[in-house]
C-alpha cells in the first residue's frame, strides 16, 4: 500500500532539452552531454522521448562528468567508449564518470569492460523498478565485477517517495547490503529539500535518508556507525 498524498509544490526541473550541447568547466572538472532520450518511458522521468546524440566536444580536463540520463541507449556507445578512452589532455589520461549511471537492461559483459579500460570511476546502476528485478541488478553487478570493478565503488540508484514502497526499498538496501554495493537514494519530486510526501510519508522519507547514510558508512568503513537503530516504521 502506498499513501497517494496531494502535491502542493512544483517539481524543481533542471533540463537541458531544447538547448545546446551542455559542455561546462569549472576548477578541475569538465561536465558534458553526449546524448538525450531514455526509450524507457517511465512516468517520473523528464528525459525526451526523442534521442539525440552528440559528438564528443573538446576536452580540456583530465576529471570529465558525463550527465547523460540513459548513455548506454546511445547508438554506437561501445565505439564511442573506446574513443573517450583514447582521448587524453596534455598527455595524460581522462577519468570519466557518469553522474547518472547506467541502465542494467544495456549493459553488456563487453561494455562492462570497455567502460573500465575507458577508466569509468564509480559505476552506478538504476534500480528504480520493482524489487523482482533484483535478478538483473545481480547479473549487471557481476559484469562490473568481472570487468575488475570492486562491489564497494559500485553504486545502485533507488527511487522514493513514489509507487514502489518503502518497504520494497528497505528489502532493497538489505540486498545491497550483501551485495557489498553503495545506494544512491533518488526522491521524487524534486529531491529531498523540496519534496511533498507524494506515495510516501514525511516519516518514511526522513528515515529512509537515515537509512541510505548509515548502509554506505557500513559499505564504505565495514562498521556500523549507529548500532542502537530505531525499528522499522509503519
């Protein structure tokens, strides 16, 4: 059961659809776009249903952040991988990550290993769907760990405040705790500062945002930094 709430606050949307090609420098790092559109659909989701892909602009950074919502759904994204992996900046190697991470349902052992020979850091994957898919979130797993990723570095992202409930994510985290995988902990709508209880309750939303803290301090450090937890809510 879910608590379907009014909204009374605007989501905070921040887009680049319609614009240019995003490409942006500041201190020692260097943000783009390379591709729009998500062929998923999913009704939270603000990505275009048209796609569009962009050509690699001048890197000028050695640390480069790839915004792109769904990078894998970009036609020739194996070639394109291995391009940025030859791509360097005063002769020295770039390091990528890609800030929104990766969709399961495209990633390939093949992939896997070019997105680590590229020098992907911190993978993440989505896991915004029903806890069932914990099948395919395994099998993604494992090709990142195969392609010499560590399960700490890898990171699996996880919406709330929406129709799947919060006790679905706390099974969530309690896998990802075996897993030995990092949650990124994505509220709808508009993110933690300006969300309105929509499917959830303000209760569960400040205690599943405890939760994700204390599981990634426990990934992170191997220790339980607040072994004396409050139970579970209802």
């Amino acid at each position: 059961m879910f608590l379907a709430i009014q909204k009374t606050l605007s989501p905070k949307i921040h887009t680049t659809y319609g614009k240019p090609q995003y490409n942006y420098t500041r201190g020692e790092r260097q943000r783009i776009e390379l591709h729009r559109g998500c062929p998923r659909g999913h009704e939270y989701c603000y990505e275009p249903k048209i796609h569009e892909d962009f050509p690699i602009p001048f890197l000028e950074k050695n640390y480069v952040e790839i915004l792109d919502m769904n990078m894998l759904a970009r036609k020739g994204v194996l070639a394109l991988i291995r391009e940025l992996g030859e791509r360097k900046v005063d002769g020295k190697v770039i390091h990528y990550e890609a800030v929104c991470g990766f969709d399961f349902g495209f990633l390939t052992q093949e992939i896997a290993d070019a997105l680590r020979q590229a020098r992907f850091v911190k993978p993440r994957l989505a896991w915004d769907g029903p806890f069932e898919e914990q099948y395919q979130i395994k099998d993604a797993i494992k090709k990142l760990l195969k392609a010499g990723y560590r399960a700490k570095e890898t990171s699996l992202f996880m919406i709330v405040n929406w129709k799947i409930s919060y006790e679905v994510c706390l099974r969530k985290l309690e896998l990802m705790k075996v897993w030995n995988v990092k949650v990124c902990d994505c509220c709808y709508d508009g993110g933690y500062r300006f969300a309105t209880p929509a499917y959830w309750t303000a209760i569960q939303l400040r205690d599943i945002r405890r939760r994700c803290r204390r599981h990634n301090l426990m990934v992170n450090f191997g220790i339980d930094p607040q072994p004396l937890f409050p139970k579970r809510i209802r």
